[in-house]
C-alpha cells in the first residue's frame, strides 16, 4: 500500500492567511442614523432629500418635514445628505461627514432664502416625558424676525432666541417638559413684548415630542408671514 505524503504550508501561506483574517476582523460594520429634513427656507421650492447618494424623499415643500428616513454608512463611507432642487436636480446644500453618533436621531433644517441657503443637523436625542407631559423644544429660524420671547397660553416659556442663522449657540433650545394639552404659542419681540405672531389651538399631546419652530419672514406674506411651524418627532 502506498503511504500518503505529508501536506507541506510554506510560510508565506500562513502570512497570506493571517493578513485575510486581519483584513475580515477589521472592517467596519455598517453605521446605522435616523434623519429626518425640515424645510423652513422661505422662498425655496420644493426640494427632494437625498441620504448616502440616494433619493429618500421626493417634493417636500416649505413649511413640510419628512419622518425619520434612515442612512446606512458602510465601512469606511462617510455620511452624507444632500438636498437638490425637485424641479431642475440641482445641488442645493450638503452635509458631509458629521461626527454622528449611530442609531441617534437627527433633524436637518435648512433656512434663510434660496439665495443664502443655510443648514444645520439638530440631535433629536431626549429622555421620555413624564406621564401627562409633551416635550417641547423650539428654534428660531425666521431670517427677518428680532430676537423672540415664546408664550404658551400667554406665559413666557423662551426668552431672547435670536435667529439661528446668526446665532446658532443662541437660536435653539433643549427639549422641555410642558403638560400636555392645547396651547396658544405667541412670538413678541424681546425687548419690546410686542406681539407678532400668535397661533391657536397646539395641540401637545401626552408622550409626544415636538420642534417648535419660527418660520416665514416678518416681512413675509400669505405663505411666507411669520409662523409657527410644528414637528412632530415621536
């Protein structure tokens, strides 16, 4: 009977087979993030919202948000969101390679006008509410409009919130805790208490969390006049 012969590894096979092990181990497992847009830039048409070169959503008009839309970054990808124009494609803002926190939910809004187009990435991460309460945070995002005072049923809430756009460690609050119900928000004029906007009938519900936010222009008109817009995150 003849005897088998021994199976020989040269060395440099157990090399390559460490350096494909290393290689296996060492990539990155993709990165998971919850983004929704909100569109408070007066004067820009519809937009459509794209997330790592992907379409996510289609026409979303001033004053709209999308819910949350996921973005998957594989291994050494970066994130990123773009917004076009829904009407001609063309690049309208990005935002690249922030430094995200995955499975964390984010807020992209983009403000001022078409011809300034800003934009900033909100983390929308809070602790629950207690029983019978709303979270509530609000943000500045009227171009035109003074540094504002919030009144919910005629009592100040937020107090001097200047304009994101030019104070962006100044123009957005944290999330606070309100009884649920419904609320008359008003907009005076820090400063001044002059009354500018007001809008009926909020209504917070229990558990739920909300973006208050000033939208339009001071100046504005029909559509574009100073507003209250209302996000719902939860």
């Amino acid at each position: 009977m003849k005897s088998k012969k021994p199976i020989h590894f040269h060395f440099s096979h157990y090399i390559c087979v460490i350096l494909l092990l290393a290689t296996l181990s060492c990539k990155k497992a993709p990165a998971t993030y919850k983004v929704m847009l909100v569109h408070a830039s007066t004067g820009t048409a519809k937009v459509d919202f794209y997330l790592q070169g992907n379409i996510a959503e289609r026409n979303i008009l001033f004053g709209e948000n999308t819910g949350y839309l996921e973005a998957i970054v594989e291994g050494d990808d970066k994130f990123v969101a773009e917004i076009k124009a829904s009407a001609t494609g063309s690049l309208l803002a990005t935002e690249f390679d922030p430094q995200l926190i995955a499975d964390a939910h984010y807020s992209m809004y983009i403000f001022g006008n078409t011809a300034e187009l800003s934009k900033v990435l909100l983390n929308d991460e809070y602790e629950e509410p207690q029983t019978g309460h709303a979270l509530v945070r609000f943000v500045h995002m009227s171009a035109d409009a003074p540094a504002l005072d919030v009144l919910a049923n005629g009592v100040p809430v937020v107090t001097n919130k200047a304009y994101y756009g030019n104070s962006k460690f100044n123009g957005a609050t944290g999330f606070q805790e309100v009884l649920s119900g419904k609320y008359t928000i008003s907009f005076q004029t820090n400063g001044t208490g002059d009354m500018i906007m007001s809008a009926a009938d909020i209504n917070l519900e229990a558990g739920k969390v909300y973006t208050l936010y000033a939208k339009g222009l001071l100046n504005g008109t029909g559509a574009h006049a100073l507003d209250l817009g209302v996000v719902r995150m939860k």
